[in-house]
C-alpha cells in the first residue's frame, strides 16, 4: 500500500520567514506567545498559522519565494492591537 503525502504546490518551497512577537515597553521588550498568521501580501490569503513561543520566537518553513508575505500577530487575549510586517520576504532555508 503508497503512502500518501500532502504537498502544497502553491505556496510550498524551500524558504523561511521567522521572528519574535514582542511588547515594546520603557523597561525593555517582553517576549510573548501569540497567535501568527501568515497571508500573502498581494491579496492577503492566509497561508499558514502557528502560535510563537514563549521566547515569542515564531519560524513559518517551507514556504514558497514566488511571493512576498505579510505576517500578523494576534493578541488572543485582547489586551494589545494587532501587530502586522508587511511585505517580507522569504530566505532560502539551508
């Protein structure tokens, strides 16, 4: 019996785009968990989503160059407004 492998041939690659969600404050930054989304640029489709860390660190692997992405990271629990990178662009993983 094959196994069966899903592959995104739309926006699948060999590319990555991360960061680090943080609160910029007087005191120095505050890394938080948060909720990431990551939408192409052009049209603003989502493409992918994960939740950064508690080092605040998130990493979107295995995307596509043939686009540039925005990426917006969500406060779930309300408190801050959403925080947004726009056209960003995606390096070669090695």
């Amino acid at each position: 019996m094959k196994s069966t492998e899903v592959v995104d041939v739309e926006f699948g690659g060999h590319c990555s785009i991360y960061g680090t969600v943080e609160l910029f404050n007087q005191a120095g930054n505050l890394p938080l968990p948060r909720r990431v989304r990551l939408h192409r640029s052009r049209d603003g489709l989502l493409v992918r989503e994960t939740w950064s860390n508690t080092q605040g660190q998130y990493r979107f692997d295995g995307i596509s160059q043939r686009y540039t992405y925005d990426v917006i990271a969500w406060d779930h629990e309300g408190l801050q407004r959403s925080v947004v990178a726009n056209d960003l662009t995606p390096e070669v993983m090695p």
